[in-house]
C-alpha cells in the first residue's frame, strides 16, 4: 500500500507523492516568487530565503485553477462554435 497524507485544503487523504489534490485541485507547493524554491501556499514566510510573504502568494493556488477552468471553457466554446460552423455548410 502506498503512503499518503491529509490534504491541508480540503482534509481528504491522497497520495503522499500528489503534488495537486485530486478532490479539491489545490497545489501543495507554490514557487516562491522572491527565491523561486517550492514552499508550502499557507506559509507567511518563505523558509529558504525568509522573505515575507503576502496574502497575494496565497491566492496563486486560486488563480491557477480558474485559468485552468478558463482554458477549458474556451476550448468547449472553440468546439461548439466549430461544430455549429459545420453544420451551417
């Protein structure tokens, strides 16, 4: 049997190797935007280069599901649009 651990977002169990949660699609580990080393997203500082960190760094998990979110919407609306330009031949 495989290791696992608690998502700290959600509180469901997942792989212990996960680098995202498979239920709530948050990232375990952000890039630190100051040192570029990974961090955990709920941390206030940075524990390779102790630069402080903001609560924008805590958002970056967000942002990266809605811009994959996004991505797949446009790209179910480029396949509708393509469909319906189809049929109107």
């Amino acid at each position: 049997m495989e290791e696992t651990k608690i998502c700290p977002f959600c509180g469901k169990e997942v792989l212990a190797i996960a680098k995202k949660c498979k239920y709530c699609n948050n990232w375990f580990n952000i890039e630190c935007p100051y040192c570029a080393e990974e961090i955990n997203p709920m941390e206030t500082e940075c524990p390779h280069c102790h630069s402080k960190l903001d609560s924008k760094l805590k958002n970056i998990n967000n942002n990266k599901n809605e811009n994959k979110i996004n991505k797949k919407e446009e790209s179910q609306n480029q396949c509708q649009t393509n469909h319906l330009m189809l049929l109107l031949k």
